[in-house]
C-alpha cells in the first residue's frame, strides 16, 4: 500500500525546521534547491511574479503538467513585482526575516534591483545568499545568460553521452540544473554550520558548468597527464566491463561484473566457469581490452533467457545487476514501496498524486513532504505579508491593483 500524507497538517521532524528560505528563482535550478531545504523541513516562501508566476507552474511531459507539484511542495507562495521599486522594498523587508536567500537569475539583476550581497549582507550580517547561474558571479563569461545544456556542454558532461557515431546527447533529465540546485543545497548546509560557529552569513556561488565539472571523474587529469581526450562510447564506459544492458528473451537487464572476483561469479552463472581465468578477461585490464568481443558473449548467452531467469541467476550469484526501470515499473516494485521512495501527496490542483519522497533519508530528522505545491499565484500573500510585515487587507489590495503583488 502506497504511503500517504497530510501536507500542511503533518508535524515537522526535519532537521531545518527552523529555518526560513526566501526563493526568488524561477524554473528549475534555485527551485530544486528550494526544493531540497524544503523537503529537510525549511519554510520555504517563493516569491513570484504577479499573474503569471515561474513558468514551471506549466512544464512537464503527459496530457497534464505536473513537474510543478514535485518542485513546488513544501512552499508558500507570495507575488511581487522585483522590476519594480515597491516589489523590491517589499522583497527586502521579506529577507529581514529570512535565514536563506535563493536566486537564479542573471548575474547583475540582483544587484541592478537594489538587492545585491552587499546591500543585503549590510543590513543582515547573518544572511545566506545562495546564488545560482550559468557560468558564475566572476569571470569574462558571468553576464552571459545560460541554461543548465548549456553548463552540460561547457563542463564536459555533453560531449561524452551518446554514440561515437552520432552527434552528442543528452540525458532525459535536466541534470546541469538539478546538480547546481544540489550544490547549492550543498553549500547552503555548510554556510548554516559556519553561521552556527560565528554567525556570520556568506554568499554560495554555484555555477551551471562548474556544477557538472565536479562529477566528470578524471577526465581533466587524464588530459593533463597522458593527453587522452574521452569521447562518447554509447551504453558503456571504455574499459570498465562487463557492465552495460543486455538482451534478454523479454527485455532489457543490466549487468555490472567489472570486478575480478564478481567477473568469475558471473562466468560460473553462465555455466562457463573456465571464462574466469581466461587469460582474455581474467583481469580489469584484460577485460577492458577485450570490451566489445565480452559483451557479444555475454549478450548471447542473456537473450535465451527471460529476464526473471537472469535476474534469479545474478541474485543467487551476489552480481550487481538489476532491471532497467520506468515510472510503472517503480510504482510496483516492492522495494521502492517497502522504502517509501515514493508517496502519494494530495495536491491541491490533481488530487492524489505520486511522486518522489524526499532524500537522503535520516534517521532522528527525517525529511518530509507536509504542504502541496500552492495552485495559485500569490496563494499565501495574506497569510505571509500579514504574519511578517504586518500588511492589511486593503493595503494588499491596493498593491495589489496596482501590479505590485
């Protein structure tokens, strides 16, 4: 039975409960990073343009677009207009009473709209000001404008994905965007410990190409040292084997043997125990070498047989292998249900909705989703103008006709 929750009513355990975030950004990078604090128990209040609000309210793939009630969770939403100067007082009067500042957008417009570090940091010492963009606050490239393609074609990541053949890929996945949101988490986590010694805030500049330079291995050392430039190798990586996806009878199935003693393991579920000291593939090297001849071999030995039958032989084997997964898939695998890994979240505009829980999971302050994504543009412009600032009905009105909120 799929777990259910109560947002909005449940109690907070996490671990930044109290703890408030000010998101000014839009679409994908400082949302997930709102995301993220959020899910760890920070109020989270997003800050929108008015009427419209961040485009991802209307992103996503299917008949309906439902990426927003993911990124969205766990916030309150408040409009204001930071283009101009009583959107930007009112904002400013808002990150009085915050611990965290989010923004993504380009570098200069934080600054040209009187919020910049050193006005903010001025007034609240104590302040973190998490700052996502595409190439960084500093360098000849900082006012450039930049998606997060474009941080995976700079940081390396676009050119290696895809078939030697064919032109580069990329993943199904925004993933220069959402590894930015995640080291901006990153960095937001160590600025509160460092604020907790000394009480001093600082600002996290978290960069699009920089993001994804961090998780691309050796491929810089491996230049400078050897001269050796990675090219794109489709479904493997050159020398580590066998580990790719196989055919079976009725599908696909991973496999990941690139280990001397697991390859041995392997060749004896194979029924060919004599492989595990060929001379051809007995070694990490040796295996590598001889990538593409091991994978036929062992594709033809997986394609007579079903998936089931394979996996069986992996689990009784102890082989690191497993199904190659999509959302149905993940909705009935006991394993995702018996670890809550996903929930179902009765959201305010689809009703019960399922969807990824929050991670990592820890043990004495757990993360949670309490609150659905907010369905309307300014939804909580009463409760939070009022609760911190002080604001009445008809002076919220008044800015309100005037396109200030």
């Amino acid at each position: 039975m799929m777990p259910s929750r109560n947002p909005g009513t449940a109690h907070n355990p996490g671990a930044l409960r109290d703890i408030r975030v000010l998101e000014l950004g839009q679409l994908l990078a400082g949302p997930f990073c709102g995301q993220l604090l959020g899910d760890m128990g920070a109020d989270v209040i997003k800050v929108e343009p008015p009427v419209t609000g961040d485009p991802m309210r209307d992103w996503g793939q299917g008949a309906e677009k439902v990426q927003w009630e993911v990124i969205a969770r766990n916030k309150r939403s408040v409009s204001a207009n930071l283009r101009v100067a009583e959107g930007q007082a009112l904002v400013k009067k808002l990150i009085a009473h915050a611990d965290v500042l989010i923004e993504n957008f380009k570098p200069g417009t934080m600054e040209k709209w009187g919020l910049g570090p050193d006005v903010l940091l001025a007034e609240k010492p104590d302040l973190i000001i998490a700052r996502m963009s595409g190439y960084g606050q500093t360098g000849p490239y900082s006012n450039r404008a930049g998606f997060g393609g474009i941080g995976e074609a700079m940081g390396g990541w676009r050119y290696i994905v895809g078939e030697p053949d064919r032109a580069p890929s990329r993943m199904g996945v925004s993933i220069g965007d959402t590894l930015t949101a995640t080291y901006g988490c990153m960095g937001v986590l160590a600025a509160l410990h460092e604020r907790a010694q000394t009480g001093r805030g600082q600002v996290i500049d978290a960069a699009l190409y920089e993001s994804v330079l961090q998780v691309m291995e050796g491929l810089v050392p491996e230049y400078d040292r050897t001269g050796f430039i990675r090219e794109r190798s489709g479904s493997v990586l050159k020398g580590i084997a066998p580990s790719n996806v196989y055919s079976c009878k009725d599908g696909e199935f991973m496999i990941g043997a690139n280990k001397d003693s697991l390859w041995k393991r392997l060749a004896s579920a194979m029924g060919r125990e004599e492989l595990g000291d060929d001379p051809r593939y007995a070694t990490h090297i040796a295996r590598g070498e001889n990538q593409d001849e091991l994978d036929v071999l062992i594709n033809n030995w997986t394609k007579t047989l079903t998936i089931d039958e394979v996996d069986a032989l992996m689990i009784e084997h102890s082989i690191p292998a497993g199904r190659v997964y999509r959302a149905p898939d993940m909705l009935e695998d006991p394993h995702f249900q018996a670890r809550e890994a996903i929930i179902e979240v009765e959201t305010e505009r689809f009703g019960p909705l399922k969807m990824q829980s929050s991670f990592p999971k820890l043990s004495l302050t757990p993360g949670s989703v309490r609150r659905p994504a907010p369905s309307k543009v300014g939804q909580h412009n009463a409760e939070i103008y009022g609760e911190l600032l002080g604001l009445g009905e008809a002076e919220l009105a008044e800015m309100e006709g005037r396109g200030v909120i």
